[in-house]
C-alpha cells in the first residue's frame, strides 16, 4: 500500500483486514486450526499497520495491531467487580462430593440434579468487559470484591478476542440488541436478578437468522470471566532462556503467569505468550451452563471444549474425574481438578452463596502429588546388594490416586539432612511409579514427644554385623547368604528392566521360595506346569501360561543379562555399556565367552571401560571372580539362557565419550525414547548431573538436575536442540 490509497479504500481495507485476522485468530485459538502459516498471518498484520499508519485516526482499540501498544504504566488502578468473583470449596474424593450432593439436595428437595464439568486451570482468574463488542476493562480477581486494570495487558493475549464477533450458530442463539444495550442487572453466574427490569430474550435452540445473532456483539455490555495460563512447553521455553541468562528460574507456570500480567510494561507481558480459556459470561440469561460455554465459543472465546462433559449423575462424574486424572500429564497445561456446577442455572442460583463460595459448585480436585502425615516410625529394609535403607512407616494417606503408608528415606545422611524424626509431621511425595519420600520436615508442629533414629548396628534379617564402605553414603548387610538380600536379588532378576517374566512377581516368587521350588534364579527356569498347577491360586491354564512366558524369556539382551545379575554399582546405563564394550571383543554370544572375556580382565583394564571408576572396576572384578557368582551364571547357560548381543551401530563413534542426563517432561517422546536414541548413537545416559555430564536435555517442568547443570555450568538443551543434535 502507499500514501496514493484513497482515504476511503483504506477504511474498507482496513475494516475487511480486522475481520480475516480475528478470523483467523479463532480458527487457531478457539478451534484448533491452523488455516494459514504464521508468516502469511503476519504479512496480514503487517499490511493492517501500514494502513493504520498512513491514516492514524482509522487505527481503533479493537485493531490486531493494538496488542502491544498500551503504554508502560506507573502502577495499576483498582476495579471494583460488579459481580463478586467467587472462589469454590475444595473435595478430594469421591466420598466427599457425594457429601456436596446430599449438602444441596437437602436446600433443594425434589429437584433433580444435572451436572457440568470442566478443567480446574492452574492459572489466573481474569474478568473482561466488553461494551458494545469492544473490549474495555480487564482486571484481576484481586480478593473477589476489588481487583486490578489489566486491560493493557489482556490485549496481548492472543486468544482474548479485541472485538466480539458471531463466528456461528449453536444451541444458544443470540440476544435481543435492543434489551442488551441496557445497564445490566446480574445475579450471580450471569442470571439476571428477579425484578421490573426487562427479561434478555435468549433461548437454548432458537433459530434465527444470522444477522440478529451478529448484532449481539454490538450492543450493551458483557463481562467474561476465564483463566490466563502459561503452557507447560512455553513455561519451560522461558526457563531454559532464563537458565541461559543465568537469571532466576520460575518455580511454576501459574506464578510467571500471574507475574507477567502484573508488568507495567506490556511487551513484557507480550512476550511471556499467555493463553485465556473462558469458563463464564455475564449478561446473557441462558438456562444451563453449558449453554454459556456453547455461546462463549460462538463470541470467539477459546474453552475447554474437548474436556467438559454433561453429568446426568453422579457416577458420570466419577468416571469424567478419572478419565481427565489419567490424561492429566499429556495436557499441553497444568489442571488441578475439574468444577462441576448445577447445570441449570435458576438451580444454580437458588442454592445460593454459603461464605465466598457458591453452594451450586464445587472443585473436585485430582489427588495430590504431594500430602502431610505422620511418621509413626522408621523401619530397615535389606536390599539385594546388602543396603540397609531406612524406611518410613506413615499414617496411610492418598498422594497420585494411591493410598501410601511408606516412604523412602535412603540412607542415614538423608535422614540427617532433613532431620526426620519418629513422630514427625511431614510431606511426602510422590511422582509418577517412583517410590513415595519425605520432602519436608514440619518442625513447627512438633509436640515435644518426637524421637531420634539411628540406624542399627547388626543385620535387622540376619543379625550380621553392618559395615558402613569407605567414600559410600549406605550401610551394608555384607553377609552374602542373608536371606533378605537373596529374595531382593531374585526380585530384581525378574524385574522390567532385566529377565521380565510375565506373571512372575514378588509374591510369587515367594511362594516358589516358601514351597522349595527354586533355591537360585536359575531354578526359574526349570520350572514345569506340574510343579506350579497345584499351588493356591493357581491352575492347569495359568500354570501353562506361566511356564510359556517363562521359556520365552530365555532369550535375553546382553546389557539385560548384565543388569540382572544385581552386580554392585553396575546399573541398567553401566550395563548397556558394558553390553558395547564385549560386543567389539568377543564372537559368540554363549556365556562361558561372557564369563571368560571379566575373568581376563584385570581391575586397571575395566577403569578403561567409559564411566567405569577404579570402585566400580572392584565391583565387578569381584563379581567374577567369586566362585558361587560364577556358578550361578553357568547354571544359567545349563538353563538355557541365550543372550543376543548388541549391533555396533556405525555413527556409535560420534557420541561414544558423551553423556546425556534427561529432566522434565518432554513434548515429542517420553523419556526413555530419548534415551534410546541417544543410545543408539553411542551416547551414555545418566541419572545424575555430574561435572563428567555433557548435555542436560530439559523438558517441560524439570527437577532438581536442572538446577544442578546451571551450578556445574553444564551444556543445556531444549527438546528441539537435543532432535538437532542427535539428528
């Protein structure tokens, strides 16, 4: 465009402009399409601002090209909400929400109960007024009376439409122009209160014409209300700059979200990328709940459509509970639980208010990740290579959906870093499968009664007297026919990541060990049917099935064989390298040339081994040289154990001396695909963060090695980078 465009031309240019882009804007934000590149988007804007800029007094508050233009402010103003914004009651479980029922069905006898659910966002409570269609006021929730102008602020979030727009017909239809270009009167959850003030004539499934429903957004006001939120992946994308900056690393995305709507500078807030999900809008009497969110998504407002469901009853709300809380972690955002609120909304409003929270909704929240109990004592358990780990014994409490009563204390310096006592107040948590721990110690709560633990100085199975190694942080049962240390070590031969046998866990493998069917691992594997069929709980057809997975578990890899023998220090990544390093020594894959190649190796030539120390090198000498060890993998080879070795991949060369530590979620793969593919090029994979570690790869919500790789100074990668890297 030049300076020659005619006045006129540009206005209807610039009018025609607006509307594709908004267009555009709700294919993208609201119903998940891409109808056009990024680039082709931005020449758009780009032709809008140059227009705007050759006639400034056609640029409008509602342009795209006013996102980022509010001016740098000296401090927010305070907005007094026309309609509270309420907070909600939390439950936990299911027992608790049937409560919740019987609570409202006591206020409303006779009425019959029907549901609307939707995601509880992790985020930001905003409430946006629109008056004849454009955008106004934004403000914060503040304290539910008086909140803060965020307008400036708001405008830069893409998915917060500038202007409103009919983009379509739904269930619920339009508003009468004439009666929505009066003051509103709002109840609460947007019913008009009762009163000579005119009804707004909007009915569930009316059809009318096109043209009336796009006079809704020209006339009165509406509010919306949603929640501003920072994705997982541009939460992470933002701390990995931060990282690289050497700046402060965010502790989650709700607080940068609540922080980036808090700048005085609207750039800032522009480059964070927030999101808006809309759950609410006032000013519109329709009859259900979702009916608002059926209209919200007409008026251009991004929800969370694909989340929400219609409960007719109760047990419909359990299973919608359970479905999102395992689906929970793949979501491109934080939830917390989901709002389920009376459908109806003359129902929703004569359950009326109780507090701050409205009696006609509740927050059903996913079981936590992390809980407070209590540490009702400290017990030992012997592991298979004869380490005493001290475990908590705690008042049954539900973390992740699971109802734990132990966790994990690891070893004696761990207890001393926390200063765990018996009796203690505590959190736990728990992530995942990984072991529940104690994280915190609530000293503030201790009565006094609390007692010390020390770890004990003989064998708590065997009574052997416990050594405490040189330069290592466990206590050691060193007594090697310890009965608790040869049914751990039997366990973990069978365990996922070594001989995975379908069918055979720890329970059975105590029965086995109980009826005297196997004394070693190798018996295993010269188990029949007619030696299991007639154990309780057991028959013809599950004795057949077991046995089958039992023969076809015979044939092994060797870094699973290695990994399964229980060696001390030597873990599934030290295996897979050792699993490389025999591959290029040796021919034939039988064990007695597994055996052969360690008992020929000294302890000076496994150090030469990559990531093999001089005290691992003693380890695994020992290992094979140890007359029962060896007996035990011979029996093996008797049993029938064939063990494939690793092919030596041709670019193995490229990584063979880089170490990669993986931390966070990633968005492309889990991460063990990643480790895979790091491995496939000869890299070795850690789960510590050393100065020997290369690379960091950092996915979204990353743990404590990520802050260790900023201390040490290591290379940190994003996903993308790490993709490059490994081609």
């Amino acid at each position: 465009m030049n300076q020659l465009v005619p006045r006129h031309e540009a206005k209807e240019r610039i009018t025609k402009l607006k509307r594709l882009i908004d267009r555009y804007r709700y294919a993208y934000h609201v119903l998940n399409k891409s109808e056009i590149s990024d680039e082709a988007l931005d020449s758009l804007k780009h032709e809008l601002k140059t227009l705007e800029d050759q006639f400034p007094d056609l640029r409008t508050l509602d342009s795209p090209t006013m996102r980022v233009e509010g001016r740098v402010l000296d401090g927010f103003q305070k907005v007094r909400h026309q309609t509270p914004m309420l907070s909600l009651e939390d439950v936990f479980s299911e027992d608790e929400f049937s409560a919740w029922i019987e609570r409202i069905a006591r206020i409303a006898p006779g009425a019959k109960f029907s549901f609307f659910a939707e995601p509880k966002f992790d985020g930001v409570a905003l409430s946006i007024m629109y008056q004849d269609g454009v955008l106004e006021r934004a403000a914060t929730r503040g304290d539910g009376l008086v909140g803060e102008d965020i307008t400036n602020n708001a405008r830069t979030i893409e998915s917060v439409p500038l202007r409103l727009e009919w983009f379509g017909r739904t269930s619920v239809d339009y508003l009468d122009p004439e009666l929505l270009s009066e003051p509103a009167k709002w109840g609460m959850n947007g019913a008009r209160r009762r009163g000579d003030e005119k009804k707004v004539n909007l009915r569930a499934g009316k059809d009318t014409r096109e043209t009336n429903n796009s006079r809704l957004t020209t006339h009165g006001r509406i509010e919306v209300r949603g929640e501003a939120i920072i994705t997982k992946k541009r939460f992470s994308e933002i701390n990995h700059k931060q990282a690289k900056k050497g700046l402060q690393i965010y502790a989650n995305a709700r607080n940068l979200a609540a922080g980036s709507l808090r700048q005085l500078d609207p750039r800032i807030t522009a480059s964070r990328k927030l999101d808006f999900f809309a759950y609410d809008i006032f000013g519109v009497d329709v009859e259900t709940h979702h009916g608002k969110h059926e209209a919200l998504r007409a008026l251009g407002f991004k929800t969370a459509h694909d989340l929400e469901s219609i409960c007719k009853t109760q047990r419909a709300v359990f299973d919608h509970h359970q479905s999102i809380a395992r689906t929970r972690d793949q979501l491109p955002y934080e939830i917390d639980g989901l709002v389920v609120a009376v459908d109806f909304v003359e129902l929703f409003d004569r359950l009326g208010v109780v507090g701050k929270a409205p009696r006609g909704a509740i927050a059903f929240k996913f079981s936590p990740k992390e809980s407070t109990t209590i540490v009702e004592d400290i017990i030992v358990q012997v592991g298979r290579t004869g380490a005493l780990t001290p475990v908590a014994v705690l008042r049954p409490v539900s973390i992740g959906g699971v109802m734990v009563s132990r966790a994990t204390l690891h070893n004696e310096d761990e207890i001393t870093r926390l200063g765990v006592k018996i009796g203690d107040s505590v959190i736990v948590g728990r992530a995942g499968d990984v072991i529940p721990d104690v994280r915190l110690v609530l000293t503030g709560l201790r009565m006094g009664r609390e007692k010390l633990f020390r770890m004990p100085r003989h064998c708590p199975v065997c009574n052997t007297a416990v050594v405490k190694p040189e330069g290592e942080v466990a206590h050691r049962c060193p007594n090697k026919n310890c009965p608790a240390r040869h049914r751990e070590g039997l366990y973990h031969f069978v365990s996922r990541k070594a001989f995975y046998i379908d069918g055979l866990g720890p329970k059975i493998l105590d029965a086995f060990l109980d009826h005297g069917l196997i004394q070693d691992a190798a018996d295993i594997f010269s188990l029949q049917e007619g030696d299991i069929a007639p154990m309780e709980r057991f028959g013809e057809k599950s004795a057949h099935n077991l046995v089958f997975a039992i023969e076809s578990a015979k044939t092994i890899s060797l870094s699973r064989f290695l990994f399964a023998l229980g060696i001390i220090h030597v873990g599934e990544e030290l295996a897979r390298r050792l699993a490389q390093e025999i591959a290029k020594k040796i021919k034939k894959s039988k064990i007695k040339n597994i055996v052969g190649f360690f008992q020929n190796l000294s302890v000076e030539n496994l150090e030469h081994v990559p990531d093999v120390g001089p005290k691992v090198a003693r380890s695994i000498h020992q290992w094979f040289h140890d007359r029962r060890n060896v007996a035990l993998v011979e029996k093996l080879g008797m049993a029938g154990i064939k063990i494939e070795l690793p092919a030596i991949s041709k670019t193995a060369a490229t990584f063979s001396s880089t170490t990669f530590v993986f931390t966070g979620e990633l968005e492309t793969m889990s991460r063990d695909e990643a480790k895979e593919k790091a491995r496939a090029l000869g890299a070795s994979v850690s789960e510590s963060v050393s100065r020997k570690t290369n690379f960091v790869v950092v996915g979204q919500n990353p743990g404590s090695k990520y802050a260790k790789a900023k201390k040490l100074r290591v290379k940190i990668l994003s996903e993308k980078e790490f993709l490059k890297m490994v081609g």
